[in-house]
C-alpha cells in the first residue's frame, strides 16, 4: 500500500451497495461490481465484492472468473445457483437458496444463477481476485 500519494480512511470505504440499479431488459440481471476504481484501498489485497440484483426469472448466465473463487450470500428472494466441474466429470453441483444461504463458486469453474421465484432476488458476491472487468 505504498505509493506517492496519502492514503486515508476513505480509500478504504464506499457506500451505496445496499441501492438497486436497473437490471438488463434482456437477462433480468444486474452486476454492480466494486473494484480498486471506488476503493482504492483493494489494490494488491486480492479481492473484489458485488451486489447482483435478479428479477423473477432471471439469470445470471454461464461464466467463469478464470483466476477467481467466489462465494455468494442471498439478502433477499431465492436463487437457484450451479457451477460444473471440469473434465472427465462436468458434474453438475447446484441448490436453492433462500435470505441467509451461502454458496461457494470454486476457483474458474463455470457457474451461473437463476432466480426460480416470481419477486427480485439480491445477492452479495465476494471474489478472491482483484477483478479489472467482470
């Protein structure tokens, strides 16, 4: 944490995660991602965190994080989530999760989230990367 300029508590701090944004029309999904933009103080600290808002059936769709675990913990609604193992298995792990669950996303496995209930789900989702682009 080094560097030329003075850090303050403010380089470690952001505010408004708990605030809906608009989902995508198309995917009834929206991923509002915390990098070292709005806190500075992530850099070199390996870890990223996001709120993901899904409307009745929408979907987080198959991705990867190729350097990264994640865990999620679901704040509000139910939320189906699933990751597939790699090669020679492709082994299908997935749950339902209601307020309070937590489920973990193993490091660069292919994984998704799908709200399975007619009313918005949110969700936190911490990362063991500093992520540049989600």
């Amino acid at each position: 944490m080094s560097g030329s300029r003075h850090l303050t508590a403010r380089d470690f701090y952001c505010t408004g995660l708990n605030i809906a944004r608009p989902t995508s029309e198309q995917l009834g999904v929206r991923t509002n991602l915390l990098m070292v933009e709005e806190i500075p103080g992530l850099n070199t600290l390996a870890m990223s965190i996001a709120r993901i808002d899904i409307e009745a059936g929408g979907v987080n769709p198959p991705h990867h994080h190729p350097r990264a675990s994640e865990i999620i913990t679901v704040l509000e609604g139910t939320i189906y989530p699933g990751f597939i193992t790699r090669n020679p298995d492709h082994k299908a792990f997935v749950k339902v999760l209601k307020a309070g669950d937590v489920f973990v996303f193993p490091f660069g496995l292919i994984h998704f989230q799908f709200n399975i209930v007619k009313r918005p789900a949110v969700a936190i989702a911490a990362l063991c990367s500093q992520i540049q682009e989600w």
